[in-house]
C-alpha cells in the first residue's frame, strides 16, 4: 500500500507482547487530527505494504525481547534487511523516523530498533526525524508523549519539502527526555498543585471505542480453564510435592514445587522456564464486580462483537475471551486487573465521571503536563483499575471500556530448578511471595501468582495435606543453557531464587559426570547470595553435597543482613571482585561462559559493573574497551542472564 496520496504516511510496528502495536495504532488515531491520513501494518505483513516502491513518509515502532533481539513479528523483516546482497543505495528513496521501545534493566537497550535503524541507514535511508528510544525501566511515556507531540511537526515540514522540491528532506532535531520534576509534597493521587493545578492541558484524543458488549441471562457456559488451555498450549498437572526452602523468620519465604508432567509431552533443559496460569483473586474480582454495578450480574453470559461505528483501525474482539462466558470467568481468568492504567485508560475514564474536580484531576494524570504526576502516583504506586475507581468515587466506566483497555492476563514463568535426567517425570520450581507493602494509593497485597500459588500449595505443606494441581507450559530458552562443549568452564551468578536454574544446571551436571566418567568436564563456579546463613541459604545441603561430590568446583556466598567486618564481602557483586583475576581467566583464556539469574533492577546491572571492573583492572584496559570485550562476550552467548524486574 504505497503511501501515495498528499500527507499521508505509513507507520509499520513489530511488538512481542501488544505495547509497540498499541503506541502505533495511537499514532495512527491521532494522525486524522493533524490533517495526516496513516496507514498502518504489523512489519510482518509484508503482503500489506512495499518498502521499495514508499515514496510518503514512513514510522516504524519497534521493541526488543529477549537477550537484545527482535520481537517475533519483526523476525523476518531484520534478516531481509541484513541480506548482504542489498546494494548501499537500496532504500536511498525512504524517509522515515523511528521509535525504539527497550527496557534499561536488560541488556541491549533498544537492540532491534537500533539494529533496524542503522541498517536502514547502511542501505540510504533518511531520518526525517530524530529516533526515539523509550525505557519501560522509568516509563515509556516520558519519551513516546514527547516523541508523539514531535512527530506531526516533522511530518509537516516534510510533505512541505516533498511538495515544493520533490527532494529528500531530513529532520535532525534530536528528541531528548522530558524533564520530570518531582510533585510538590501536598500533591496526591486525587489533589493536584501549582503549576499544574492551574496550567491548560493537552489532553489526549479520546481513543474510539470498539466492542459492544451483551449481558443475556441465558446460562453461561462452564469453560473452567479448558478454554486457555486448548488457546495456548497449557497443561493441567498435579503438584506432587512441595517444601519450605526457608526458616519461618526469614524476610521472605521460598518454597519449592515438584510438579508431575509425567504424562505429558513436556521436554525441557535447565535453563527452561514453565508458565503458570494463575487467576485474579476472588475479593478484587468481587469489589471490581461492585464498584462497576455488575454483582447481580456475575453470572450472565458476556456477548462481543465489533461496533458497527467504530474508527479503531484493525479493531477485533479479543480471542482470548470465550464467547459467552460468565462475567464472573472473564475478570477471573482473562483480564489483568491488577494491570496499571495507561494513559489512554486514564483519559477513556474522564469521559464516565461526574465529579467536576475528579474529571479534571483525571485529565491531568492523562495530559502531557501531567506527566511528573502519573508516574508519581499511577505507575511508580503499581496503581490498578480498582484503586481509581476507589479514589474517583464519581467514575462509572461502562463494562466495555474495561475490556478494551484492560490486557489479557499473562501467565507467569519460573525457571525449572531440576533436571529431567536426575528427576525423570518431575520439573522443580522455586518461588518466594512477592509482598507490596499499603501505601495512600492502594492496600497492602501479595504478588498475584506468588500469592495464589501460596494458597493454593498451603495444604500440601501440611503433614498429610491434599494434593492440587495448577496449569502450566514449557517456555523454551533458546540460549541460557549449559555449554554444548561439557569442558568449557561456567560461572553462574544467582542470588536468592536466583539460583534456581543452577540447582537444574548442577544435577545435569552430576548425571552427565556420572554417566560420561572418560568425559573432561569444565570448572564450575558458583556464586550465591542472601540475607542471612541460617534463615534463607536455600538449597544449601544440596550445593554443598555438589561440592563434595566434585560437581561444583567453587561455592561462593555473601550475606547482606549479618553483622560483618569491613573486609567481608555483603553482595554477590562484592564476591565476583574478590575473585576477579580467576574470573577474567575463565571467560578470556579459557573462554569460560558467565551466567546470571535474579533481580534485573539492582542486581544485573552490579554484576554488569563488577564485570567492565575486573576486565579494566586485570587486563590494565580503560573502561571503553572492557566494555566492548563485555559486548563481545554477550554477541558470543557467553554471556547470558535470564532477569526479571
């Protein structure tokens, strides 16, 4: 579909889990209100559009998964463009501009983005306007809003330049950050101060609504889990054991799960996570039901279609919502109400209350001025759709708009903590309950599946308890797995839970040393860390059995809340510094592979540093070039993480 016509534009978005695809089909419903006509298409649809032949402008917006690499959708159009065979001048007709999504908590910010955009640039494409990388680390808004607000300036001047000369025209103005200030102390969720009290708001376009929504008292259909499971590959399986990694003291509890899959075509490697399917809990489910007037109705089946008149592009009923359903299955089960509000949401809010100071503080949170104050008090606060219609007492959204802004609700992955040739039949998964502790926007809560999951394996950790059983998935790693070479030698870095796909990587280990005796196998290192030696050292008989028995070579552990002289080591960061010149022989003469689990806000990001550290110290490098060497050893896959936020 060449972009043709006078002002108007292609805008082209790879996603992985909805987010890319959302900003751009919000480009694409603002452009009719800056005179613009989009087209827009899944980069994947290559059917729908031909880059050799575009002459309009062209937005692409795309995010990174994984280990730095493209989204599934965005796969076949980055190897098209890395063909070699592609001359220097192949999309020298182009302008586009470029809006990268990354996370500053992994590694390889933006890596597809920034893959595609200077390809792009390698083949002569040109910038009509500056790239934007956004960081769902500190919120996508700070950057995309701005980026947005930026973008239709730049297409004017463009189709300007187009029309008057036919020449190609750039827009450099590089897009920076919003300054963010903090909100004055006397601001809250429901209560803004000067300046904004007081400012004139640019409020986003209503976005259109798109689903009809019936509730018929005919009798719903009893769908139980059947539905998600046939949709998406889930596997219902008992759970055959379950124990306290953990002393009752300790600041948080971990507990170990064996599931039986034994009757099941499930196959996994350590390295290998699981998906849990887990469900919303009852009491929000019930307070959800009665804030939106819906009690009486919980039973009745739940009717989609399409609006006739909507002006959503590509709008379709969701799939992961079975038709007639219970309005009861459909909170439980398919929506993430837990989910934080986007602006949009917030903005689609202002529209059903009534309350004249709560409109305009919802317009405030949507607005770009009110930036500093959505991510203050919405997003920094893990704010749910139940939390603000709490506060906003006068805000009745219909049920329709809570199913086009609320996500589907995602299942949750743990690393396998086993191995299949030590414990055939059996996969072993570790979890601690995650706690978020009451603040003035919402109550106390436990994390939703470590939550569920404690109460749903409390009997089990009772002496002759009852058995359960939860749905789960395999969710294969292409990379994080043990070396394909035995005698290369590892060091894996796993704090708390963290260690959990090194106890899977040990017992490989030990059966392959077991079974292979003529074999060579490589040095291993572990290094481990929690807060206390005697309440929360999980796992510690079985490493230590692995050291006795040869399997593990090193055992290296830290304790953050013992009282310590000045010399010990309290963080798994502090550990690796104390070994650095045995660790910069195993990656770099021995061409060792280093691997780390846990904590993607704080803990990857130390170990990141610890390790530019012990290269520029061992090797007398400046930190340039021992970040470089760190690269290397990602582009490798010698370095590999396997994080969460």
């Amino acid at each position: 579909m060449p972009c043709g016509v006078a002002s108007q534009f292609l805008i082209l978005y790879g996603s992985q889990r909805g987010q890319a695809q959302s900003i751009a089909e919000e480009i694409c419903e603002q452009a009719a209100e800056h005179g613009f006509i989009a087209d827009i298409s899944c980069v994947s649809k290559g059917e729908k559009y031909n880059l050799e032949r575009e002459r309009g402008p062209v937005v692409f917006v795309v995010s990174t998964t994984g280990d730095g690499e493209p989204p599934d959708t965005a796969l076949k159009f980055v190897k098209k463009i890395k063909n070699k065979s592609l001359p220097c001048d192949h999309y020298s007709h182009l302008h586009y501009a470029l809006l990268a999504l990354g996370d500053t908590n992994y590694a390889n910010f933006c890596n597809c983005g920034k893959t595609i955009d200077s390809r792009l640039q390698e083949l002569g494409a040109k910038h009509f306007y500056a790239t934007g990388h956004a960081d769902d680390g500190t919120g996508l808004e700070i950057v995309v809003d701005p980026w947005i607000e930026g973008l239709w300036e730049a297409l004017k001047k463009t189709f300007a330049k187009m029309s008057a000369s036919n020449q190609e025209g750039t827009n450099q103005g590089e897009v920076t950050k919003k300054n963010i200030l903090g909100a004055p102390l006397e601001a809250s969720l429901i209560r803004s101060v000067p300046p904004l009290s007081g400012s004139s708001l640019n409020v986003p376009a209503l976005p259109p609504s798109y689903l009809d929504v019936c509730l018929e008292d005919s009798p719903a259909e009893e769908v139980g889990c059947t539905h998600l499971r046939l949709l998406e590959g889930f596997y219902e399986v008992a759970v055959s054991g379950a124990a306290h990694l953990t002393r009752d003291d300790a600041v948080k509890s971990a507990i170990l799960l064996e599931l039986d899959i034994s009757d099941q075509d499930m196959p996994y490697q350590p390295g290998d996570a699981f998906d849990v399917l887990c469900l919303n809990r009852a009491s929000e489910v019930e307070e959800l039901l009665r804030r939106l007037g819906l009690k009486d109705q919980r039973s009745q089946s739940v009717h989609l279609q399409l609006r006739k008149d909507t002006k959503k592009k590509g709008a379709q009923v969701p799939s992961y919502i079975p038709q007639k359903c219970s309005l009861e299955y459909l909170l439980t089960w398919c929506l993430e109400i837990r989910s934080t509000p986007k602006k949009a949401f917030v903005r689609a809010l202002v529209d059903w209350t009534q309350d004249s100071r709560e409109k305009r503080r919802l317009q405030e949170l949507c607005s770009r001025e009110g930036s500093a104050d959505y991510n203050r008090f919405v997003r920094d606060t893990n704010l749910c759709l139940l939390d603000l219609l709490q506060a906003f007492k006068s805000c009745s959204p219909p049920l329709s708009l809570v199913i086009e802004h609320l996500p589907k609700l995602q299942p949750r992955a743990y690393s396998a903590a086993s191995s299949s040739l030590r414990h055939p039949g059996k996969v072993h998964f570790v979890f601690s309950v995650v706690d978020f502790p009451a603040c003035v926007e919402h109550p106390e809560r436990t994390g939703l599946c470590t939550g569920w999951l404690m109460h749903h394996v409390s009997a089990i950790l009772q002496p002759y308890g009852k058995t359960a059983s939860i749905n789960v998935r395999p969710r294969v790693s292409n990379t994080f797995h043990l070396p394909s070479d035995p005698s290369a030698p590892i060091v894996m870095v796993g704090p708390g839970t963290g260690v959990a796909p090194f106890i899977g990587f040990l017992q490989q280990r030990y059966q392959e040393r077991v079974e292979k005796q003529d074999d060579v196998f490589g040095e291993t290192w572990l290094f481990f860390g929690c807060r206390h030696k005697d309440r929360d050292f999980i796992f510690r008989e079985e490493l230590e059995r692995f050291v006795e028995n040869g399997t593990l070579n090193h055992l290296k552990v830290s304790f953050s809340r013992e009282e310590l002289d000045g010399n010990e080591p309290r963080y798994v960061q502090h550990l690796l510094l104390l070994h650095a010149k045995n660790m910069v022989h195993v990656l770099f003469k021995e061409n060792g592979y280093f691997y780390v689990c846990g904590d993607a806000k704080n803990m990857a990001k130390d170990v990141n540093d610890a390790l530019i550290e012990m290269i520029t110290k061992e090797l007398q490098l400046d930190k340039l070039e021992s970040m470089k060497m760190v690269a290397k050893l990602r582009e490798e896959k010698r370095y590999l993480q396997d994080i969460w936020s």
